[in-house]
C-alpha cells in the first residue's frame, strides 16, 4: 500500500442561495456534498464520475480549498487542510494543481501562451529562468518551445487543453484535480491528451483526481472509480470491478446508459431506463437520495439512510439491497 | 432507392465570406434519407455538419453563399424565398439543437408556444383546439403532466424537459424530415437514453426520416440505420451502421473508431494533427495531412465517394488498403 497523498473525510458543502418571492427574500441551502469520503493514493488516479450536478467540481474545488468545505477534513500529504492558516496554505498549493475542462476558457486570450504557462511561477514567485522552464513544460507537453509566443486563438482545442496541463505542471505539483480535461474535445483529438496524462503520470509519479461524466474514459485511466448521486458517494471499486461487478443499482443504471460504440452490442443489450431527472439538490430526498428513481426501492429506502458499507471486498456500497443487486438487474452490461 | 426520398440533397456547397477570407465550410454533399430511417452523421467539430443542414433549413447568415440542390418532395430549398421556406419549415422538415433554452421564448407559456406551432400551418384550427393538441404533443413526447406542464415557462423546465418540448414543438405538423443536431450532447446518458427513446418511437409510429447529427460514435450505432462521416466538409464514408462500425474503409473512420477509449489501460491511438482550416483546406483528399496512408495521388482530384467492400469510401488507395485491414 503506497502511502495516500489525499484523504478526503465526511466532506460537506452547502451553499446559500437566495431567491426572493415579490418582497422575501428566502434562503434555501444547496447541499451540493454531503458526508463524502474518498482516497487518492500516491501516483494513482481516481475517477470521480456522476450526472451534472452531483457535486463532483465541488469536491474538487473543497480539496483544494479553492472553495472552504462546511464540514469535514481534508489532508494532503497527511497536513490538515481544513483551517489551515493562509500562507501555510499558499505553500502547500504549489503541489496541488487543478486543469479545467473548457480549454476555451481556461486561458486569457490576450497573453500568450508563455505568459500563461509562466504565470503560476510568477505569483509564487519562483526563482530562475522562467522562459526555460516555459519551453521545457510546453516540451514535456508535445508542444513546440516557440509555440510560447504564440496566443490562444492559434491553438485548437487539444492544443489549448495541452497548454493548461503545462500551466498546471509549472509548479511541480504531486497532484492535480482534472476536471472534466476532455470533455470537450473530440474522440480523435481527446485521446492524445489521455496519453499525455498517463505519460506524465508515469514519469513525474503524479496523482490524479479524474473528473468526468464520460464513462469509458474514466474507465480507461482510473485505478479505482467513485461513484456521485446528488452529492453522495454511492459506490467506489477498484475501476475494472466496478464496471464488471458493480452492487449499486445507479452505477447499474449509469453504465447501462452509456451508448456503446457497437451496432450490435447496442441493438441486443437490457437497459435499465431511470425515469425522470435528478432531484434538486435544495431539497434531497429523505433515506436514500437515488430512491425516487431507483428500480429497486422498497419503503426502507424512503426512511432510512443507506450507508457506504464495504462487504468485504474493498468494494463500499450504498444501498440496502446492494447483494441482491446483481440478481435483481442482471449481470453488469458496462461501458 | 425503392421509395421516394423524404430529403434529397445534391452536391451542396457552403461558403461563408469572411474578413480573412471564404470559409468552405460545405463541399459538396450529396445525401437522401428515407422515410422512417435514421440517418447518422458524424464527424469532428467543424466538418460541416451542422452547416450543411442549417443550409438546408435557410437558417444561415446573409455572409453565407449556398449552391447545389435540397429537395423535400418537389420543392427546391437552395435558392428559395423565405415564404417558401418558413412553410416548409415545420411543417415538412423540423429541426432540434443542442441547447433548447436559447429556442424556447422565456415570457411565453410553453403551451402556448407549441399552440403556436400548430397554428402556424393549421390556419382554419381554432385557438382551444391548438390548445388541446399542444397538451396531446406534450403527452406524446412523455411530458408528465401535460396540461399543467403547459402552463408554466421555460425555465421551470429542466434541460430534458425542454429538450422533450422542442420535440413537440418540432413534430407539430408532422414533418417528413426531423434534423436533430447534437439533441443529447447537454444532457446526462440517462436522460439522453429518455430523449433518444422519444426519438425513435416519433420515427417508429410517425415514420419521419430523422437525420441525427452527432460526436458520440455509441449514440450512431445504437440509433442510426445509416451512416454518414464527414471531413473537411465532405462525406467521407457512407453505409448501413453494421458495415460502417465493423468493416469501414475510409482511414479517417477507422481512425476516429480506434481513437475510443479502451478497457484495459493502454496507450490510445489519437489522430495526430487537427481538423484542417476551411480557409484553405488541403488539395485532394483533405485527410491526407493526417493520414498514415497517404500517397502522393492523395494530392490529386478530390475523390469521391466509391463503393469498396460493403461502403461507399472516398478515398483513392481504398482498394488498395482494403488489404491491410
Ligand atoms: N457564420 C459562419 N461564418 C464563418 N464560418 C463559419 C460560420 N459558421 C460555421 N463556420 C465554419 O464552417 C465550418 C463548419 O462548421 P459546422 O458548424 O458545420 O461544424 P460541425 O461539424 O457542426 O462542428 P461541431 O461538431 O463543432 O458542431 C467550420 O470551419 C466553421 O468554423
Ligand atoms: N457557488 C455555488 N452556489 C450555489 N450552488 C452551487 C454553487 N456551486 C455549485 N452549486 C451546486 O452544487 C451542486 C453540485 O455542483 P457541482 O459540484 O458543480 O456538480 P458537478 O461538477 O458534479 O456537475 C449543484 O446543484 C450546483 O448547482
Ligand atoms: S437503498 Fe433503496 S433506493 Fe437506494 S439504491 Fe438501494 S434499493 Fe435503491
Ligand atoms: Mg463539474
Ligand atoms: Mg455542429
């Protein structure tokens, strides 16, 4: 067992939200996480998949204290996180990165990409030659040294997100939370930075937080997948058994729904169809939050919480009937 | 072809006048689609594949120069006054986008923008009958709770629930043609599943011709009977979805199927390079910059669609690679 480089227990957010009905205003709470728990150990990658809104950004964002949690702890190399003063904090957030899903975005397009990368060495004003350093990272990246003087709307959007994995390995972080990386780029273009990442993984002895709605891709690259339903962990396994095996009728759900990129496969597989959408996060409902659409429910469900329970295979689940799962849905068709 | 095409497109082209140039956006497409059939198009961001429709539908900018040939039975697209294209649009060809929001007007009840949609080509109906048939679309397109669905606003709606309403909204007037360009690539998989079920029972039961556009190569092979791949704004390779997924012939298809994530952890196969700029797209076969069969007659004509093995491939060394596979 490698020693873990996040530790992440009983994480919670809430956010306040104000709406105003013609002269009140009322303030309701958006339980975006409740009660989360997972590990990051040292040169693995974690997937964290789930529909939008789950709280998957939210968790990453708390990780790295870009947003303050309401409640839990989070250790990174084994120091407390969570009410750490700011300057230890600036220190620590040199090793701990995070690359944002809109390779459009993620950069201002009035500084060239140099001064992008270059930024973060700036701000925690790191000394030596910042120029090198911009041409080794865009290098390490399987980009050109010169592209550094070139701007943003020159790149395509694989290049652009290259870019944004350089900025973040300008500080030599040990871990990045990637959010959503890929998932605006296309298949063809999406698989060059999937190898990146697994290259500089392999070579720097990186970890990774993976976030991502895509299935097969979180698949391809996690060590072990965490699963989110509005807000809550619902399962998490080792990443082959979760796709093989797994005991949670919304990881069921979910892998049955993503379309296979096989004709035949597509025609002949059983769906599990959930009905309806995710409730809202304001007002989550009571015992079990997937039990309004699960195919399984029973009236425990509706009063009672299911725990994350691990049943003895390094393998926690969140559901009362979790070892009925696999008779009652049938054997896993995953993505 | 046996039966009358439900849309029939020759040798489209798009050019876009911009300031740094002529975009070729669309470089001759030729397509027909059936009645009942899905066909699926795909193809990297940029391609042409939204163009080519948005063409069809006379839904692009005045800086936009369309030639070539679309008919919807006799009637003529490429060309036409508005007159005939606003009554053509809805009431025989449709089409749905990405972002429902942006198509739905916010002050307006959704009923009474359905209503609306009836009426607009049912001009004798009566206002409480557009009414009750916009509450029937509503139904059929699995909105629960139709009637009080109808009178609330768009922004009641969560994003499958609109997406659902511009479906209604689209098969009003029962259209021979429905375009759907990239219907569920905002939505979470399992509310995509709902939105493709509703679209394949509308094809089922009403026997509309659905053109589904599209990035997810898993959302072609379960919905499409056809289809087509485009690059650089040509179709590139075309056949029923079985052949396509399993025997294709074009380099860029093969390419684009192998680049899928697979199970186990080993390193994925990319296209190298990226999509060309339609400013001044390659000579010859525009793939050929990327791909790692290219030869120097890959510089020569444009090729054009030919049928090899069980596709139509525009690719000129086709045969010659067929045995490599
Ligand atoms: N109004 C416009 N003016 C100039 N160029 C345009 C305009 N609209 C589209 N283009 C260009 O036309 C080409 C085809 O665009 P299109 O929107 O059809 O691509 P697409 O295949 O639908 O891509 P995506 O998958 O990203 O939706 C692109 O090069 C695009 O930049
Ligand atoms: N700043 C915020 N204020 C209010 N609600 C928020 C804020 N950020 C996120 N949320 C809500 O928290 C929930 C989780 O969001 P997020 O973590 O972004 O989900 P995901 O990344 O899984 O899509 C959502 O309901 C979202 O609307
Ligand atoms: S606890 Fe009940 S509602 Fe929740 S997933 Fe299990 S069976 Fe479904
Ligand atoms: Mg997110
Ligand atoms: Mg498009």
């Amino acid at each position: 067992m490698t020693a873990p480089v996040v530790e992440v227990a009983n994480l919670t957010k809430e956010f306040t939200v104000k709406s105003s009905h013609g002269l009140r205003v009322i303030r309701r709470t958006v339980h975006a996480v409740s009660d989360v728990s997972l590990t990051v150990p040292s040169g693995k990658t974690v997937g964290l998949v789930g529909e939008s809104g789950s709280g998957k950004t939210t968790v990453g964002r708390c990780i790295l204290r870009l947003i303050e949690p309401t409640a839990g702890s989070v250790k990174f190399q084994g120091t407390e996180l969570v009410g750490l003063p700011a300057k230890d904090l600036r220190k620590l957030r040199r090793s701990m990165q995070i690359v944002f899903q809109d390779p459009y975005a993620s950069l201002d397009p009035k500084m060239t990409i140099g001064a992008s990368i270059a930024e973060p060495l700036q701000i925690q004003k790191v000394e030596g030659n910042h120029q090198d350093r911009v041409a080794e990272l865009l290098e390490l990246v399987g980009l050109a040294p010169d592209h550094a003087r070139r701007f943003p709307h020159e790149f395509s959007g694989g290049q652009r997100q290259r870019v944004g994995v350089a900025r973040a390995l300008a500080l030599n972080p040990s871990f990045i939370v990637l959010d959503e990386p890929v998932s605006a780029l296309d298949v063809s273009i999406q698989a060059g930075v999937v190898n990146l990442l697994q290259d500089l993984q392999e070579q720097l002895g990186l970890s990774y937080l993976f976030i991502a709605h895509d299935l097969s891709v979180v698949r391809h690259i996690s060590d072990s997948v965490a699963v989110m339903y509005l807000g809550k962990v619902v399962e998490v396994g080792p990443a082959e058994e979760l796709y093989s095996a797994s005991a949670h009728p919304y990881t069921r759900a979910l892998l049955s729904a993503v379309p296979q990129a096989d004709p035949i496969v597509e025609r002949e597989r059983q769906r599990i169809m959930l009905q309806g959408e995710v409730p809202s996060p304001i007002n989550p409902p009571s015992g079990c939050r997937f039990r309004t659409r699960c195919p399984m429910a029973q009236e425990i469900c509706s009063v009672e919480e299911p725990a994350l329970i691990d049943r003895g295979q390094g393998h926690p689940v969140a559901c009362h009937f979790a070892e009925a799962v696999a008779v009652t849905l049938g054997s896993n068709v995953s993505a | 072809m046996s039966t009358e095409s439900a849309l029939s497109i020759r040798d489209l082209r798009v050019t876009f006048k911009t300031l740094l140039g002529n975009v070729q956006a669309v470089r001759g497409v030729s397509l027909d689609v059936q009645p009942g059939e899905v066909l699926g198009v795909v193809g990297e961001s940029g391609s042409g594949k939204s163009v080519s429709f948005l063409a069809v539908m006379g839904l692009l900018g005045r800086n936009a120069v369309i030639e070539g040939s679309a008919k919807v039975g006799d009637t003529e697209l490429v060309g036409a006054n508005q007159r005939t294209l606003r009554k053509v649009r809805g009431n025989n060809v449709a089409m749905i986008f990405q972002d429902p929001l942006s198509a739905l007007n916010p002050v307006h009840r959704v009923g009474a923008q359905v209503a609306e949609m009836v009426l607009a080509h049912h001009h004798g109906m009566s206002k409480d009958d557009a009414a009750k048939r916009a509450v029937e679309l509503l139904d059929i397109v699995g909105i629960p709770q139709p009637e009080q669905r109808a009178r609330q606003y768009a922004h009641e709606f969560s994003g499958g629930m609109r997406q659902r309403v511009m479906i209604a909204m689209a098969i009003a007037n029962d259209p021979k043609v429905l375009i759907a360009d990239e219907p569920t690539t905002a939505l979470d998989v399992t509310v995509q599943a709902q939105i493709l079920e509703v679209i394949d029972r509308i094809r089922k039961e009403m026997g509309t011709a659905v053109v589904l556009i599209t990035h997810d190569l898993g959302v072609v092979a379960r919905m499409a009977d056809r289809v087509q791949v485009m690059y650089a704004g040509r179709v590139v390779e075309r056949a029923d979805v079985h052949s396509l997924f399993h025997q294709s012939d074009h380099p860029y298809t093969r390419g684009l199927l192998a680049s899928q994530p697979t199970l186990g952890r080993e390193r994925l196969s990319p296209i190298p390079g990226a999509p060309p700029n339609m400013l001044q797209p390659p000579s010859g076969c525009a793939f050929r910059v990327r791909c790692a069969h290219a030869a120097p007659e890959c510089a020569g004509d444009v090729p054009e669609l030919i049928q090899v093995r069980r596709t139509e491939t525009a690719c000129v060394r086709a045969q010659e690679l067929e045995a490599l596979v």
